[in-house]
C-alpha cells in the first residue's frame, strides 16, 4: 500500500513537473514572441504549439471518425 502511494506521488510530480515546464515554456516565448512583433519582426516557433489544443483537436477526429465506422450502435 505505501508503495502505491509513493508512485502516486512521483506521478503526480511528474505531472506537475511537466506543466509547469511548459507553462514556463509558454511564457518565455509568448514575450519573445511579443519583442519579436515590436521589432517588426513575424514568425512562428516550435514553442508556441498549444499540446492541449492539439490534443483535444485529435479527439474530436477519433471520435468522428469511430461514429463514421459506426462503432456506436
């Protein structure tokens, strides 16, 4: 039991970790982003791809796509 415990809170560590480094991520990018702008200068990085976004984007194409096979009878 305590070993369940302890995975449970490496993986919720991990999950926060992970997060937060992309928060962080976000950010630093969303001000470079923004200097980038001021300066006159446009352009799309790596960095300011949205996972959750992308993710949730997959989703409704799975789901389509199963309804289209017409899994859900």
């Amino acid at each position: 039991m305590a070993l369940e415990k302890k995975k449970l809170a490496a993986i919720c560590a991990a999950v926060f970790t992970y997060i937060k480094t992309e928060e962080e991520a976000y950010l630093a990018s969303s001000v470079n982003l923004n200097q980038g702008i001021t300066a006159g200068q446009t352009g799309t990085t790596a960095s300011n791809l949205n996972i959750w976004g992308a993710a949730g984007r997959e989703n409704q194409m799975q789901l389509r796509s199963m309804i289209q096979m017409r899994i859900f009878k």
